[in-house]
C-alpha cells in the first residue's frame, strides 16, 4: 500500500538516492541538501525534511519543504519553500496528492521557485497561483544614484535601530552564512537590507539573484549603488524576478520562469529563505 508520510532523518539515504536519480545534481549536493535543512531552525510543530510517498517501504516520490518562520516579534509569519519535487515514473499519478498533502496547512505562504515546465499544470490545479511572470536580467551599474548613497556588507555587530530591525540583520547575517551576498545600502541616513545570491550563467557569466528586498522599488530605486558594489565582486549581472519589464533598469525582461505560490502571496523581490539561498546553485 502506497503512503504519504513525513520524511524523517532515516529515511536521509533514500531520499539522496531519489534526488540523484530524479535531478541533474550529485549525490554530494543532495547529502548536503539534507544536512542543510538539518540544521536549519525549522518552526515547532512544522515538517522538518518535507513529505515522501512510499510503496512497500521502498520511497518513491519526495518533496522537500524549508519551513521558516520571519519577521518582526509577534507579527512572524511563516513561509515554506517546496523544493526538490520528484516521484518516480510509475507512481506519477501521486505527485498532486504528494503537493497536496504538503500545502494544506492554513496561514502558510507556500512559494515554489523552481518549477519544472511539466509541473505547472499540476501546481495550478492543486491551488497555486503565479506571483512573477519571469525576470528581467538587468545591469544596474548602468542606473543612476541617489545622492550620497553608500553600500557595505553586514557585520556581526551591527546595530538595530528605527531604520533596521533587528528581525532583518538576522536574515541578512543567515543569508551571509549561506554564502550569499548581505548588502546594507544607506542614503539620506536610512539603511536599506539586500540580500543576493551569486551563480555562473552557464558556467561563464557571473550573475547575482535578488533574493531580499523590502520591495522591488526599493530595489529598483537604489539599483545604481548596488550594481556598481556588486560590479565590483564580479557580478556585473543581477537577475530580478518581475511580471514585466522594468523601465527604470537597463537589461531585458524573459517571461520563462514563472514563480509559484499558495496561500499569503510573497512580494516580488523577496525569495528569503528559499532553496536558491539555502542550498546554493
């Protein structure tokens, strides 16, 4: 009999085999991958690894969810990346019940930002909705700068105040273990979070992804000093999802990856926490 379980840290060996299998990823990525959510500070109560179908105590189908809970004191809400979607051939016809059962929980803003093409379908039935269309990869070294503007990473004392929670200098300081870029951008005295993971398109081209704003516009807006700090580390290119061109930014809008979402939507310009931070490119 087929059954839809929780994933628990057991079953790690498995699941590493059906990813490698499943995804054009190795089995180090995958192990890594398991390691990660580990030790990630999973909300209680929440699924910790995700969901899995199994037949026989054979897994045949996995979905992994990074559930984290964000924002300021009691006004936290949680989010829950699925990642790593995958069931084997035979059993495709529970891949939706699979979703299904891993998305039912109220309140949660669901958000999936890798979707294979084949998958959309599925993820529009079961109840999600699009919140980016596509991306627009841009050069904002080429845009212009407010007066004075500055920009510096973040330190691991660097104090809160009216202009920065301390809510978001956690979230930049988790995004700067992962390995991503933590930018803090002041202009007129206020300070401005940023968070950016860093890729090579197709092994050459550097590239940053914009994975945390307040708002796109305030991306949008300060885009001029923080391309030319990120020109200076190598990335000349930032990627930023969006559902159109934006006029303000020099590059070109491709409406071919779409993001998904179920439940309280997440604004453009905020992917806090998702696979793309947590488990790297």
């Amino acid at each position: 009999m087929i059954q839809c379980r929780e994933i628990l840290r057991t079953d790690h060996e498995q699941i590493v085999e059906l990813l490698t299998r499943g995804f054009a990823r190795n089995k180090t990525y995958w192990s890594n991958a398991m390691l990660l959510l580990t030790h990630h500070p999973t909300p209680l109560g929440y699924p910790k690894f995700g969901y899995l179908l199994e037949d026989s105590g054979t897994i045949v189908g996995v979905l992994l969810l990074i559930y984290t809970e964000v924002g300021p004191g009691n006004q936290k809400k949680i989010r829950c990346n699925l990642s790593s979607w995958y069931v084997d051939t035979d059993y495709r016809g529970m891949a939706a019940f699979l979703s299904m059962q891993a998305t039912k929980r109220k309140g949660v803003s669901y958000f999936n930002v890798s979707p294979a093409p084949h998958t959309w379908a599925t993820l529009e039935a079961t109840g999600f909705k699009r919140f980016a269309t596509g991306r627009v990869i841009a050069i904002p070294a080429l845009t212009g700068s407010p007066a004075g503007a500055t920009v510096s990473g973040v330190a691991p004392d660097t104090p809160s105040g009216p202009d920065l929670a301390q809510w978001e200098i956690n979230l930049l300081a988790d995004h700067a273990a992962y390995g991503c870029k933590s930018l803090l951008c002041e202009v007129a005295g206020t300070r401005h979070p940023f968070v950016f993971g860093v890729r090579r398109r197709y092994g050459l081209i550097p590239m940053a992804h914009l994975l945390f704003a307040r708002s796109l516009d305030d991306f949008v807006q300060l885009a001029g000093p923080l391309g030319r700090h990120l020109i200076t580390q190598g990335y000349p290119c930032v990627v930023v999802d969006a559902d159109a061109p934006i006029p303000a930014l020099v590059g070109k809008f491709s409406p071919n990856r779409p993001r998904f979402y179920k439940g309280p939507p997440l604004a453009l310009g905020d992917l806090a926490y998702s696979e793309q931070a947590i488990f790297g490119y």
